[in-house]
C-alpha cells in the first residue's frame, strides 16, 4: 500500500509498508493515514479484520487467565499440603491480568460466564496432570463465581 498524508511534500514519494508484509509497519502507516483524515487511503479491508482479530486475540487471554487461574485454585483446595508463594503468586497474577483486560474491554464481561465454562474444562484437565489426582478428586463443573474468580480475597479450602 503507498499513500501519504495530506500535505506532505513528499506524497508520491513515501511508501507505506504492505499489509502481508510488516504488520506493524501497516498498522502504524494506517494509523497516520487515519489522524491525517485520508480516509481513502486506508487499508479498510484488512482494517476491519485487524479489529475482529483484536477482539478476539483479547477473549482468547482471558480464556488462558482463566485456564491458569481455575487450576491453580483447584490444586489449592485438593492439595492445601503444597500450597506455597508461586501458586499464590500464579493465582493473584491471573486475576490481576483478567481485571486489567475486563477493564480495557468491558464488553467481554458479558460473555465471562461463557470463557469460564469454556476454560474450566482445560483447567480441569491440566489439574488432573499436574496434580496426579484423580478426575473425581474434581468438580466437574466449575465451583467458582466469576466473582470468586475475581476476588483477591478469595482462597477456595479444601
């Protein structure tokens, strides 16, 4: 893509990178285009799905927070034995990194309730590796609340 922004001297002469081929470069190009008000010169196509794809890069951490976050509560209440200052640590960094992401984009709190099903499952499974326990040592359902999942003060007990 070559374009440049309004009243530059140099317009014909300044090359804006291709969106297969730097995509930080296009995206940095398109957003002068953007402020420069040269609308006609944007990439929209492949804007718009550089959106979409925003979106969802955003859900799918959530998604691996939540994975990280549920197993880590889940050994915490089947093995109160081993509880030490990495799984506490693991457990406050997910949250932490969910409720910065809710708070950029909250929107995806609607479909939390969703993400957490979705994640409980993985999170169960890696559980059951990590842990040697069985499956029926386990809830099948998630046990936790969003809000519970959210809550810093909140340590499951066995």
């Amino acid at each position: 893509m070559s374009a440049s922004p309004a009243g530059s001297p140099d317009a014909d002469r300044v090359h804006y990178p291709d969106y297969d081929q730097d995509l930080v470069g296009w995206a940095l190009a398109n957003a002068a285009l953007l402020r420069a008000g040269q609308l006609s010169r944007i990439d929209a196509r492949h804007l718009a799905e550089e959106l979409e794809d925003l979106g969802k890069s955003e859900r799918r951490s959530v998604l691996s927070h939540l994975r990280n976050l549920m197993m880590h509560l889940l050994k915490w209440q089947c093995q109160p034995g081993l509880r030490g200052p990495s799984w506490r640590l693991s457990i406050l960094n997910a949250r932490l990194a969910i409720q910065e992401i809710l708070d950029d984009s909250p929107s995806l709190k609607t479909g939390l309730e969703d993400l957490i099903d979705k994640a409980y499952a993985l999170a169960l499974r890696n559980a059951i590796i990590e842990t040697g326990l069985p499956e029926a040592t386990f809830p099948s359902v998630c046990p936790f609340t969003p809000e519970q999942l959210l809550d810093d003060a909140f340590w499951p007990e066995a």
